[in-house]
C-alpha cells in the first residue's frame, strides 16, 4: 500500500510571494489534514477535510491560507503572500474510516521563507 | 492549559538499554486515545502504538510498550533493547472523543539518542 505523498520536499521563497503543496493521501482514506510543524516544535493542525468538504479550519490563517481537496481525493494547500514566520514544515495525514484513529503521515515539505 | 505536556527535551540511552519517554495528558473527556509518533530526520512521523482511555492493559507493539497510568493521566513510552535506529523525535499525541473523533494534539516532542 502506498504511502502519504507530498510534494515538493524542500521549498525558498521570498516573502510576500506565493507557495503551494500537494499532497495525495493514502487510497480510500476519506480524511484528510494539513500540519504545520515549526522547528522545536509538535505539529499543529491548520485545516482537516473530510472526503471534499471542511470539518475544521478554526486554526487556518485565512487571510493568507487556503486550502482545496478537489474530488475527495488529492489536496493543496497554498500560502499567499507568505511571511517570515511562516518558515516550517508542513505535513498532510489521512486515516481511515476504520480504526483507533491513528495518522498516516507523509514526508512533509520544509518551507524557508527568506 | 496544554493538553500534551511532554517535559524532557531531550534523552540520550546506551544501545540494547531500556528507556522511558515521558508523557501527561490533560483531558476532561472520559473516552479519549493516547498514541506515540516517531519522527526521524527525514521528516515523516510514523505511528507506533496506541492506548485507548478504556483499555485496561497497557499496549504493546513489539519493543514498545506504554505505561498508561489513568489517575496520574501519564502515559509513558517505554523502549525496550534500544537500537541505534530508534535515535529520532518521539511525540505523544491525544485524541479526544471516541474512535470517531478526529483531531490530534501533539506534544512538543523528545529527542532521543541511542549511544553505540
């Protein structure tokens, strides 16, 4: 079974200009989330889909975040304009159904924002 | 107030010794779930076990086991023969609600490092 992908792994940017992430989560999970990861410390959730609609973006800074799960399936999450302290990875998970309720994590994308 | 306190930055352990992680939870839910998340330096947090607010024996994965201690609300990573591959981030994380609940909170994690 394949795993979480992300792409891309590593992203610079200046600040002010535009980023996105894609990533598509493991087959036939229908929930999907988006992390940010700031260096030191636990991740903390930006925005969770369930198949293609919103459960929860409380913690999504709208103003410059956004985040789309076209078809229930792949997703991107696009940052703009982004800031300094925006630098940090950011992860996607999915899970099934089924289960205690465990995370299936991807490799993350590490965003430098110069 | 935190919901996932974990207090030791970071632990160093001789290879094939045993170590402890430590972890609290604070939670005013009676079903909740308590998991441990490895994180080596390629980035991608790997799931290791599982501790159900309900459960009433401690759950173990192989060389993991948790020390689920429900009145001190601690549940505590125990590595068993440490290898020098378990060096990584280990993160404890809660999930409050039953199965269907859906969101996780992460701890700020500990960095363990086996020493040859």
């Amino acid at each position: 079974e394949a795993g979480v992908a992300q792409s891309p792994r590593y992203k610079i940017i200046e600040k002010r200009q535009s980023v996105a992430f894609w990533c598509n989560p493991i087959s036939g999970h229908a929930t999907l989330y988006w992390y940010q990861q700031i260096l030191g410390q636990g991740p903390k959730l930006l925005i969770q889909f369930q198949n293609n609609g919103v459960v929860d973006d409380s913690q999504l800074p709208k103003d410059r975040f956004s985040a789309e799960r076209l078809k229930g399936v792949d997703s991107t999450l696009k940052i703009q304009p982004a800031k300094l302290e925006d630098s940090a990875v950011y992860l996607c998970a999915s899970r099934r159904t089924e289960g205690v309720g465990e995370q299936f994590f991807g490799p993350g994308t590490r965003l430098t924002v110069l | 107030a935190q919901k996932i306190t974990q207090t030791q930055p970071g632990m160093f352990v001789q290879e094939k010794e045993a170590v402890t992680l430590d972890c609290t939870y604070d939670t005013s839910d009676q079903s909740y779930g308590l998991f441990w998340y490895k994180q080596p330096s390629s980035g991608e947090m790997i799931f290791l076990i599982y501790q159900g607010s309900y459960d009433e024996q401690n759950a173990t994965e192989g060389r993991y086991s948790l020390n689920f201690q429900k009145a001190r609300k601690s549940a505590n990573l125990v590595i068993s023969a440490s290898q020098l591959g378990d060096s990584a981030m280990y993160f404890c994380a809660m999930r409050e609600g039953g199965t269907g609940a859906n969101n996780l909170f992460f701890g700020t994690g500990t960095r363990l490092t086996v020493i040859p």
